[in-house]
C-alpha cells in the first residue's frame, strides 16, 4: 500500500504528544526529529524536508500552540496544513485552450505511464465533458508504441492518429494537430518517445514538438515508484521543456512518498493528476489536501 512506512512512523511520532495537556519544548523538538526521519525514509526531497520541518517547528512555537488548548491536536493540524502546502494546497485544472484543440503533449521517461495516461485522460475528457479527444501516436522508436495507443484507443473508442514509424515525430504531430482542426476534435493528446534515462537527443526532439505544436498542457508522467529518482527525472524534463503539470503514476503500488512529497516543492509545477491503477478508469485529479490526510492515515 502506498505510503504505508510514512503514514505509521509520522503516526508514531505524534503518538507521544497525544493526551499530553501541555507540550515542551523538548517534547516538541523529539517530534520534529522523528517525522524529519520518516520523510528521509520515505526519500523525501533533503531540502522539501528541512523546510518542513522547520515551517512546522515555527508554526508550533510561533502561535503559542504549546500553551495552548490541546496543544498535540494542534501540531497535527500544523503537519497536515504543511503537508498540504508541500504539495500544493489547490487542485490545479488542465489548461484550455482559447480556440479547440487543446493541446496537451505527455512526456516522460519509458514505463512511466505515459501511454497508458494518455488513454485515461482521453477517457476522462471524454467522460466528464463530452469531449471529442484525438490521440497522437508519436513515438516512433518501438513499433509496439503505436501498436499500444492503437489497442488503448479502441477499449475507450478514441481515434488514433498515426503515421507510422518513418515520418519525423515532429512532423507527425503537426499533421496530427492539423487533423484535429479538420475534425474538429477539442483535444489532441500527443504520446511522445520515451527513453529509460534522460538524454539529449529525446530533450531536443521534445522540444522540436513543442515548438512546433505549442502545446497548452505539457504533462510530466512521473512514476511515483522511483522516489529521488523521480525528482531528479522531474527537473531534467522541466529544465528543458519547462513543463505545465506533472502526473503521478502507480500511486496503487507501495510507493514510499517521496515522490508525492517532493515534486512540486522542487520543481514548482503543480501535480495535476495521479494515476491510481492499470484501468483506464484509474486517473484521478490530485486533490493536495485529500492526499495529506491519507498520508497521515
Ligand atoms: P510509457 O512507456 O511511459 O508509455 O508507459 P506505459 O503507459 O506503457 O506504462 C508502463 C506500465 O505501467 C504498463 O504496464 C502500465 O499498465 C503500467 N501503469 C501505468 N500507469 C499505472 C498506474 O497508475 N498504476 C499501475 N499499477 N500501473 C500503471
């Protein structure tokens, strides 16, 4: 389950503040230390960490919470606010485009989910606002890309466009998008290469497409398994294709948190969907709030 080590150490550490009707300062300071840990352990960002902490520790002093009424229900609430904020306080929409087609391109390392995100989103459009989606099939270096779109367009009845694999992926968005004016589509999502590391070759390709299409969304399909990794990946993507929004993936599997936890607070993007599952029906908005409150349990 995800989060599972995180959730029970920081419940751990507030444990010890429970029922005690006032909390000292040492109290306080060996709380701190223990949920500094867990965040560690959970590969928290280094920095995302001594931030937090230190807001919460500034918090609990500050407001006088210590004397005050209830004094451990208040740090909680202050951990849970701050959590919150870490990961940034407001669902954050997809951008619209002024004139249809929105334009969204997914981006990513390969076995992110970017293939797999670019169906459920598709779905989803298609669900919630009766959209009419295109799905770009733009990843020529494995054959069996556009054979995965493909399948994934039929379970969800979305068209797919494809040139193939011997057209230039830039040149295949840009027809793509031309086609989606023609038939009028109000989405075209774009599924590009992926590579198992960041190089430069797949950065300028990426950018090529983006400043060919100039798409309103750029997702960041992120799989939230890889802990520091992720981060580091997150910042490569953005430094190059200053991204519009990040999506979490195999939030179902036993991710530490890290991921959840760090992104945002270092990259600056907001986290704009998590993906929750293998279905097509398994992407969900990220709600910072909700998934604060789950990952203190
Ligand atoms: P791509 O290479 O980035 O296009 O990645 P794919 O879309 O092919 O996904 C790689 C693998 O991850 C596939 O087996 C997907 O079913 C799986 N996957 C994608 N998103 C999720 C998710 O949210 N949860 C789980 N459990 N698996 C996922």
């Amino acid at each position: 389950m995800a989060f599972e080590g995180l959730t029970e150490r920081l419940q751990n550490a507030m444990k010890t503040l429970r029922g005690k009707g006032k909390v000292s300062q040492s109290d306080l300071r060996a709380t701190m230390r223990e949920i500094r840990l867990a965040l560690l352990e959970a590969d928290v960002n280094f920095q995302v960490v001594r931030d937090f902490v230190k807001t919460v520790e500034e918090r609990a002093n500050g407001a006088k919470v210590l004397e005050g009424l209830n004094p451990s229900q208040q740090i909680v609430k202050i951990v849970d606010e701050e959590l919150t904020k870490t990961m940034g306080e407001e669902a954050v929409p997809l951008n619209k485009a002024e004139k249809i087609p929105t334009i969204i391109m997914m981006s990513g390392l390969q076995g992110a989910g970017k293939t797999t995100t670019a169906g459920k989103l598709a779905l989803k459009l298609k669900n919630e606002q009766n959209a009419r989606p295109l799905l770009i099939a733009d990843d020529i270096y494995r054959p069996a890309a556009i054979d995965q779109l493909q399948t994934v367009g039929q379970q969800i009845d979305v068209p797919v466009f494809s040139l193939g694999t011997d057209v230039d992926p830039v040149e295949i968005a840009k027809r793509g998008v031309e086609q989606a004016k023609q038939d009028h589509n109000d989405y075209v999502i774009i599924d590009t290469a992926g590579r198992l590391q960041i190089d430069e070759k797949l950065m300028d390709e990426l950018s090529h497409i983006k400043d060919a299409v100039e798409p309103n969304e750029i997702l960041l399909v992120i799989d939230a398994m890889t802990g520091q990794n992720a981060v580091a990946t997150a910042e490569g993507f953005n430094k190059t294709l200053d991204v519009t929004g990040v999506v979490l993936t195999k939030l179902d599997g036993d991710t530490r948190g890290g991921a959840a936890l760090s992104i945002r607070a270092v990259t600056q993007k907001p986290i704009k969907f998590v993906g929750q599952g293998e279905k097509m029906s398994d992407l969900d908005v990220f709600y910072p709030d909700r998934m604060a409150s789950r990952i203190l349990g």
